[in-house]
C-alpha cells in the first residue's frame, strides 16, 4: 500500500528556513508526482509546490521565490527559506497520477509535519 512519511518540521525564528523531507512507499517511481499541502488553524488546505513524473515543477505564489520542490527517487522535498509567520502550518506530502495545471492531484496524503515561524 502506498505510504507518505513527511519529517523534517519544527519551530523556526521569522527569516529562518527548514527543509522538509517526505519519503514514499508503495508507488511506482515514474508513475506519480508528489507535491506539498498546507494547512493552517482554521483555514482550508492549499497547495504549496508540487513535482511531476519528468521534474517539472510547480510552486504557489505566495512562496515563490522562498521555496523549492525538488524530488530524488522516492524521496520529495521542500526547502524553506526566509519564513514568515503566515508560513505557519502542519505541512503535508501528497502523491497523485494526475497533473493538472502544474498540481499534482492527490491521491494519497501524508500525516502531515508541523512548521511554526
């Protein structure tokens, strides 16, 4: 079965950055892109940055410039830079068969990893 492990959260200093990590299982390599989620306390889950099956990427607006997606093998990652207080927010790795509009439409979710700046 497919299984996405997000690690690499915490709490970091406004300007301060992080690197996510997510690891997955259970998918074929080529098969699926990945992609970040946020969400923060009371509000809706939104797409951060995604990657699809040739490495092309896909980055929100709000974190462009500030954030990279990149991905080697089964593992995705999310690095971080000059983080704002509006960053806050359990971060979550999604996996999905379809790209659309430079997202990856997921499929399966992650358990998610806290960010708090």
């Amino acid at each position: 079965h497919v299984q996405l492990v997000e690690s690499g959260g915490g709490s970091v200093q406004t300007g301060g950055s992080l690197r996510l990590s997510c690891q997955a299982s259970g998918i074929t390599l080529g098969g699926y892109c990945m992609g970040w989620y946020r969400q923060a306390p009371g509000k809706e889950r939104e797409w951060v940055a995604a990657v699809d099956v040739n490495d092309n990427t896909g980055v929100a607006d709000s974190v462009k410039g500030r954030f990279t997606v990149s991905r080697h093998s089964y593992n995705l990652f999310l690095h971080m830079t000059t983080l704002e207080p509006e960053d806050t927010a359990m971060y979550y790795c999604a996996a999905g068969r379809r790209w659309e509009g430079s997202q990856c439409v997921p499929e399966y979710w992650g358990q998610g990893t806290q960010v708090t700046v």
